[in-house]
C-alpha cells in the first residue's frame, strides 16, 4: 500500500487512460471511480479521482472477500 501511495503522489493522472497506462489491472468505473488490485489482488483499493486537481480520495479498502460485498460505484470510506 506505501508503494501505491508514493506512486500516486508522483503521478500525472489527466485521464483515465493515464492510469490504465500504469496500472494495467486497474479497472475504470463510473463517477470518476477506479479499482486497483493491491498484493497480488488479494486486497481490493476504490478510489475517486479528481482529474482537474490531480487529487485521490480512498472509498474503500479491503479484502477481496469484502470488496466483493460492496458496490464500488457507490462506496464510502466509513470514518
């Protein structure tokens, strides 16, 4: 995960195409939404991306198992 993070502040991300351009596994949702597969696709990170503010705001983290149980498009990170 501290991986994907220091990539992520490194990266230009103006589109979705400049994401699956790095992360190739990375699946491009609705409403600005990606998920990307962390260790090996055993965890499961949604994201929203703000393109325009070159800003990632997490909505959701977990096992494959959880993510399973949730609607990525609508997801949000419980505080």
């Amino acid at each position: 995960m501290k991986a994907w993070v220091d990539e992520v502040k490194k990266a230009d991300w103006s589109q979705p195409a400049a994401i699956k351009a790095q992360y190739r596994s990375a699946s491009i949702l609705k409403n600005r939404r990606v998920v990307f597969n962390i260790k090996g696709n055993e965890y499961r990170l949604v994201v929203s991306v703000a393109y325009r503010f070159q800003a990632v705001y997490v909505k959701f983290i977990g096992t494959h198992a959880e993510y399973d149980r949730i609607d990525a498009e609508t997801v949000e990170m419980e505080i």
